[in-house]
C-alpha cells in the first residue's frame, strides 16, 4: 500500500492490533482503514460489530492476496454467511 501512498502499520500481536485500532477509530482525520483478514474469530467478531454499529471509518477487510487457494470456509465467510440466514429468515 505505500506505493499508492498509503501509510501502513504492521502489528506482530492480537492485542497490539485492539490498542492500534481504537487509536484510529478515535482519530477525526481518518476515514478508512484497511484490515488484512488473517486475524483470529475473537478479532473478526468486534470489526463486524464495529462495522454494524458505526459509519465511520469505513472499515475494509482486505483477503489475504498471496495465498495458493481462496479458503470459502474462512472464519470471515462462516460470519457472513451465518448473518445473511439470520436476516432471511
């Protein structure tokens, strides 16, 4: 993403990230930020409860890119596809 001018922070632990992201989240000057996938169900739970409860920053969950094959049965999918039933019902 530096390429593109974006500046990026890379975080070696699940509660560095939580600590990172409420940093973000309560600063005005940012708009969206953007998650790579590859983090834990706990983790993945509270950014899909931030998402639903909140309109800013946009949050965007970006697929790991340099993997052999797309996994369908990701923790992220699973959440998904369990709250699309949840609304058809």
């Amino acid at each position: 993403m530096s390429l593109l001018g974006i500046e990026g922070t890379t975080i070696s632990s699940h509660n560095e990230f939580i600590d990172i992201f409420n940093k973000l989240i309560n600063n005005p000057s940012i708009s969206i930020i953007f998650i790579s996938m590859d983090l834990p169900e706990n983790i993945i739970n509270y950014l899909l409860n931030f998402k639903l409860n909140h309109i800013r920053p946009f949050i965007f969950l970006l697929p790991r890119l340099f993997q052999k094959e797309i996994d369908e049965k990701s923790i992220f999918l699973k959440k998904i596809y369990k709250t699309i039933g949840k609304l058809l019902i």
